[in-house]
C-alpha cells in the first residue's frame, strides 16, 4: 500500500512537469528512482503480453505488465494534467520567470543525480555528453516545420511529445509549443475533446511503443553510454529555463499564437533595464536553490533503488 501512494504521487509529479514547456516528466521519473522501470514496463506492452495471458490468464498478464506499478503511477499522471496542471499554466500566465527559476534548479540538480548513477565511466563518454547536449539544443528547432502535417499533425505530435516526455530534460511540451500546438493540446485536455485527445493519444500511443523499446535496449546493452547522453540532454535543456531571458525571434502559429525561435539570456540586472520588469532576484534564487536541494535529496534516497535494476 506505501508503494502504490508513493508510485500514485510519483505520477503526480511527472504530470505536472510535463504540463511546464520546458521540463520532463522523465526527470521526475529519474530522481525518484523508477526510470528504468518506467521504461521496460512500457516495453513490455507488446505481443509478449498476448503469450502471458494465454500461459497464466489475467494474473500472468498482471504481472507481465507490471500493473502494480504502472496503475497507481497512470492514475498520479492523470489526475495532475486534468488538476495540477491549472495551477501550472496559471503560474506560467503570471509568474513565469519565478516557475522558471524553480524548474531550473531542479533540473540542473537532475544532472547531478543521473552523473551520480554513471558507473565504468570512460573517455569517449565525453561525446556522448556532448551530442545529447548538441540534440537539445537542435530538436525544438526543428519542430516548426512540423506544424503543416495537416491532420496527422496531432498524432505526429503526441509521438514526438511523448518520446520527449520520456527522456529526462527534453520537454515534450516545449516541443509542443515550438510546433504551435502547446494551447490546442492543453486547452483540449481541459475541457476534454475527445477527437482530440484520441488522435494525441494515438501518437503518445505509438511513440511509447517504439521509443520505449529503443530506451530499454539501450540500458540493457550500454547501460552507462546511454546515461551520459541523457545528462546531455538535461544539460542541453537548461537555457530553455533560464529565468532572465528575451525572445529575439518568433513566428505566429496557426492560431496567431507566439512560437519563440530564439532568445538572447541576460544578467538579472540586464533584464530588469531592458525589459522593464523587476528581475525578482532574491526570489528567483531561494526557488532555484528549492529546487536544486529537492531534487538532491529525493535523488539520494533513489539512489539504491536505481542501482538495484
């Protein structure tokens, strides 16, 4: 019963961070200790599961899919985008730069955490650290041109989302807004749109079943390797939280709505002088420093736990 709280407040987290352009679900996943069980719990849905049902019935299936685990962490996640997740986008609407600098001591800590579990370090390493920094950086650029599939672009979308969403750092949702669709899928969840939510959730659907595979090969073959590029992602993400920044440049999405492109990041007191509004700097540091010891501690509690899988 302590698991299934404790997996159910997990979820809670996860939705929430996945609500915030710019953070993970996955890194909440990450320095709460259950990624890599996350990740081959997804991977097991699959025709696998068919033979477990058939060897041992609805019990066997149970187990196959790890449903203990994944039942109470679904309902965390859910009951935060419908709830939580208001109060988010509400923060994000009037407090944006101190949300920000919460989440970017957070996940800067969250390096720290995955660097923490890197076991048989090597040289080359360093390259991978490198391109997962490199592919953070890239990857929301692209996006854009994403935005004119047309109809499939919701369920192009909720793959590319959710695959996001289950990398610690990268966020799904800033992926969603650099494509112009973060308000049309947000909006849609809250006031529950079906024929939206079932064409996003066939692309998170698809997304989770490939991408899931691909994460889950990876641990099992360069288990440490494949940590080094995702602290490259984390590391890589970091800007995209910078509290004390300015957009340079943007374009209008199909509904008129602001997709940043570029921004140019500023000293708190640059900020204050150039875009006239106070830089909050005391603030913004204690909430950074929130997040950073937060994420610290709960990752030191993971840390067995992790090691064990």
């Amino acid at each position: 019963m302590k698991r299934t709280v404790s997996l159910f407040f997990k979820g809670a987290g996860m939705g929430a961070a996945d609500a915030v352009p710019g953070v993970s679900g996955g890194t909440i996943a990450f320095v709460t200790g259950i990624y890599e069980e996350l990740i081959d719990t997804i991977r097991r849905f699959g025709p696998d599961a068919l033979g477990a049902w058939r060897r041992d019935g609805a019990r066997g299936l149970t187990r196959h899919l790890n449903l203990a685990f994944l039942i109470p962490l679904m309902l965390g996640i859910a009951m935060s985008l419908v709830s939580v997740a208001h109060l988010v986008t509400y923060l994000m609407d009037n407090q944006p730069l101190l949300l920000n600098a919460f989440f970017f001591g957070l996940v800067l800590a969250s390096a720290v955490v995955v660097t923490r579990h890197i076991d048989g370090w090597r040289l080359w390493h360093v390259l991978l650290l490198g391109l997962g920094v490199l592919l953070a950086q890239l990857l929301p650029g692209l996006m854009p041109a994403l935005g004119g599939l047309g109809a499939l672009k919701l369920v192009v979308a909720g793959a590319i989302a959710i695959s996001a969403m289950l990398l610690p750092g990268i966020s799904g949702s800033f992926l969603l807004l650099s494509m112009g669709l973060y308000g049309t899928v947000m909006t849609g969840i809250k006031s529950l749109d079906i024929s939206l939510i079932l064409q996003f959730g066939l692309g998170c659907l698809i997304g989770l079943v490939t991408f899931s595979r691909l994460l889950a090969w990876l641990f099992r073959h360069y288990h440490a390797a494949t940590l080094q590029l995702l602290a490259g992602f984390i590391v890589g993400s970091l800007p995209l939280l910078w509290p004390w920044r300015e957009m340079t440049r943007y374009q209008l999405g199909p509904e008129q709505q602001l997709i940043p492109l570029d921004y140019r990041f500023l000293w708190p007191q640059e900020y204050a002088s150039l875009t006239g509004d106070p830089a909050q700097l005391w603030s913004a540091l204690a909430l950074m420093a929130v997040g950073l010891v937060l994420v610290l501690a709960v990752g030191e509690r993971s840390t067995s736990s992790f090691k064990e899988h």
